[in-house]
C-alpha cells in the first residue's frame, strides 16, 4: 500500500480517505494512533529491534496485527529469547511513494511477549500467517505488546 498522494499538512491515505496531521519541528507530519494502526495492518512485512548479546538486531517479519500488538511467529532463537524474557523492542514498518518523494513510517516501542495462552495462540494460528522463511520451523508465536507507538509523515508541499 502506497500513499496515492501526500501532503504534509493533508496525507492522503488512499482515494476516500484524509487525515489531518500535525506538523512537526522538521516539517513532517505526525500520525494519530488511529491511522498508524490502520497503516500497520495495511502491510505484511516490518522490522524487529532487540538487543541479543550486547548487540542490537534489526530483523524483518512477516507478521498480523493483532488488536494493537503486532504478532509473527519465530524459530527458537534470538527472537524467541527476547520474548521470553519479555525485553524491550522496537517494531517499524514504512511505505513510501519515490515519484513523490513522500512516505510514511511507524514505530512501535514495547516488550515481546512468547505466546502461550491456547486461546490466543488459537486465534492467532486461525490468520493464516506463514513464516517467509520457511527453511526451518517457526512454531512460536510473540507479541509486541506496545507501550509507544509514533507515525510520521514526509511530504512535499
């Protein structure tokens, strides 16, 4: 999903649908939470940030949302060891239109959470969701339970 059109103070997000937007410090528009979440389950694939033996890693998933939190399935792992020591991480996902020069990005801040609940991890099996890389099993699921979530905007005017 691209934006059809882009405009910092009016960001068209698709033909039928315009939200206001604040202007920031730098001139790019903030998102409210409403149209973050609607961008995030618009797209399949984002970006996890966690720190794995003192390093920070920046891996992408496929993943769904679910609710506010974003959910994807994992191998045992550096993935899987953060969720379950229920770390901070940071989960983004972008679009952008380059014609326009104009995109949008969202950032979720929050801690991974290994699902274990059989009625959670019933609903969640029932979306479908396939790991892209499937050369090794990913039968864990993890949640991004999120305490922050930011949009932004940059466009031309």
């Amino acid at each position: 999903m691209t934006p059809t059109s882009v405009d910092a103070r009016e960001f068209t997000i698709s033909a039928s649908d315009k939200t206001t937007v604040t202007i920031d410090h730098a001139g790019g528009g903030v998102l409210p939470a409403a149209t973050c979440l609607w961008l995030l389950a618009g797209e399949q694939v984002g970006r996890v940030a966690f720190r794995a033996d003192g390093e920070i890693l920046v891996l992408p998933v496929n993943y769904v949302l679910d609710g506010d939190a974003i959910a994807f399935r994992t191998a045992t792992g550096s993935k899987l060891a953060a969720a379950l020591e229920e770390d901070a991480v940071g989960f983004e996902v972008d679009g952008h239109d380059p014609v326009a020069r104009a995109g949008w990005s969202v950032l979720i801040n929050g801690r991974a959470a290994a699902v274990n609940d059989p009625q959670t991890l019933s609903r969640l099996e029932k979306t479908g969701l396939a790991p892209w890389a499937d050369r090794i099993a990913h039968p864990h699921w993890v949640r991004i339970l999120p305490e922050s979530m930011t949009g932004r905007v940059v466009a031309h005017s």
